[in-house]
C-alpha cells in the first residue's frame, strides 16, 4: 500500500461523503483501471493498424514493438519504484490538505473536475513546447521523435528521464490547482488512450478527421510534429484537445510532402542500433553536441512559392 493510500484511508470518514468514497475507491483500484485501458485500447488500435493502415512501415514491426513495448515497460517500471503513490496519490494527499485553488475556493466537485482535465492538458501542451525549445530538455526528448516510423507504439516511446520529469511538472500541476483525485485518474486515462490513437498508423476517412479535429487531436494532425523537418516538427504540440494549438498559433493543417510523402523522425539519427534499439535510446540523449539544436534555430527556409 502507498504512503498517500494508508493517510487517506486513516483519515478519510468511510462511508460519510460519496466523492471521497469513490477517491478511496479509485486510489486502490487505479493500478488495475489503467492497465485495463493501456492494454484494451493497445489492442484496438494494434487491429485497426492492420485492417487499415496510413503508411507503409520501413522498418521490421516486430523489432519496434519489442524495442518500444521494452522501454514502456522500463519506464512504468522506475514510475513504480520511484513514485508508488503516483500522480492520483499526490491529488489524495492534496485533498486531504486542502491544498491548491480548487480546495481552497471550495469550487464544486464536477466543476473542478472538469476544469481541472482541461488545465492539466494546457499544463502538458506547455511542457512538450519546453521540452522542444531548451536544448537539454530536447535531447530527451528525441527519443520520442527518432522512431522512423509512426504507429500505436511510438506513443509511448520517451526517455525514462523524460518520464520522471513530465511526472514532477505533472505533481506540482497537481499540487497547485487541488486538482481532485477523479480528475487525475480521468486525465491519465484520457492521456494514455488519446497518445495511442493519435499515434496510430491508422486511417481515418478525411471528413471523419476533418471535424474530430476540430476539437481533438488526430492522428494526421499528430504526424506532422513527427516530420523530419524542424518547422513541422515545431507544430501540433497538442495531446488531447486540439484547442491550444490553434489558440497559441502552433497549429499546422498538413505535411508539405503528404502523410505518404514525408519522412518520419530526425536528422542525423537514423540507424537501428540508435533509433530502433532499447540501448540506443536509452544513450541518445548523450549524443552530439549541446548547441545543435533549438526551437527557436531553425535550418529549414521555405522555397517562396511555398511561403504564404
Ligand atoms: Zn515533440
Ligand atoms: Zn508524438
């Protein structure tokens, strides 16, 4: 049991208020619903790549699965060891304090909720623009955009110290808005589910995507912050709701070369043993030199008929 399960189950009246029955009851069961989802929407999305695929994959899939399942499999690992109470663990113990501004305004239980999911997304869109813009921060994360090919796995393919950082921003997110207990289970699971749709390499019939985006992310608007090409890849920084991409003027509609025609991944990084291979990633960071890349130091220059 975690440190912030037995304090809330010392202190939390049982029985007495129905919202901190169900925290209780979501602390001890969060592990089991998020494997269930992690695993129920893998597979769905796994079978739908296979009856309807975007692209043609270049590489082996099942040397990528393995590869990429392995480090997934790494970083939930450390996650347990290093945070057993986890993100929903933080929220219980926040509660239980009346920490943050949702607790401290007494703002209604649905209303915080919902409130809450949308403000960790914004939380989230800004950290993955920091993650591009800080040089050091970027080396983590190129793990993530090294996979020369785009499908359910690579969704959650990041650098183990990439994981624990989202992990801190994610607490203090946490901390600091009393973000309630079903709020965070919720966002996890939205978060989890929607990184595997949008990047699977499936089909969606144009119209379908066309007006999902409208509010979400899709996998075609996903794919071109995979693109080689720093100014797409500096685009679409949205997880879940497409709204922040547009709001902040990072929002790309399509790749230059097509969902068909573009190339998936990064410069100078493309061989197995560094993109493909669980010890390649893991030393990638390590790689080339601190000032070799920036957001705000771009290569690419637009030919002028592609100028708009
Ligand atoms: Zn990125
Ligand atoms: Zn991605």
């Amino acid at each position: 049991m975690s440190q912030f399960t037995a304090i809330s189950r010392a202190k939390i009246p049982v029985g007495k208020e129905v919202p901190i029955d169900l925290s209780v009851w979501l602390l001890h069961h969060e592990t089991t619903i998020r494997s269930t989802f992690f695993f129920g929407v893998l597979l769905l999305i796994a079978i739908w790549e296979v009856i309807s695929p975007r692209r043609r994959l270049l590489r082996s899939k099942s040397e990528r699965w393995v590869n990429n399942l392995l480090l997934t499999f790494l970083n939930t690992l450390l996650l347990r060891l290093l945070f057993p109470a986890a993100a929903v663990g933080v929220a219980a113990f926040a509660e239980l304090h009346g920490w943050g501004l949702f607790h401290h305004f007494h703002t209604p239980g649905w209303l915080a909720t919902i409130l809450a999911v949308i403000i960790l997304d914004f939380a989230i869109y800004i950290q993955h623009i920091l993650f591009h813009a800080v040089p050091l921060l970027w080396r983590l994360h190129r793990v993530h955009h090294a996979d020369p090919d785009y499908d359910v796995t690579t969704g959650a393919r990041f650098h183990p110290l990439e994981i624990i950082l989202s992990m801190l921003i994610k607490f203090a997110t946490i901390v600091v808005i009393g973000a309630p207990v079903i709020a965070v289970v919720l966002f996890e699971i939205i978060l989890n589910a929607m990184a595997m749709f949008n990047h699977g390499n499936i089909k969606l019939p144009l119209t379908v995507d066309h007006w999902l985006r409208t509010l979400l992310v899709t996998p075609d608007m996903h794919r071109v912050h995979h693109s080689v090409e720093d100014d797409e890849a500096n685009s679409n920084f949205g997880f879940n709701l497409s709204l922040w991409d547009r709001l902040c003027a990072t929002y790309r509609h399509q790749p230059r070369q097509g969902h068909e025609g573009m190339t998936i991944g990064i410069h100078r990084y493309h061989t197995p043993q560094m993109v493909t291979r669980l010890d390649g990633m893991l030393l990638l960071p390590l790689r080339g030199k601190v000032s070799e890349y920036a957001i705000n130091r771009r290569h690419w220059s637009p030919k002028p008929e592609e100028e708009r």
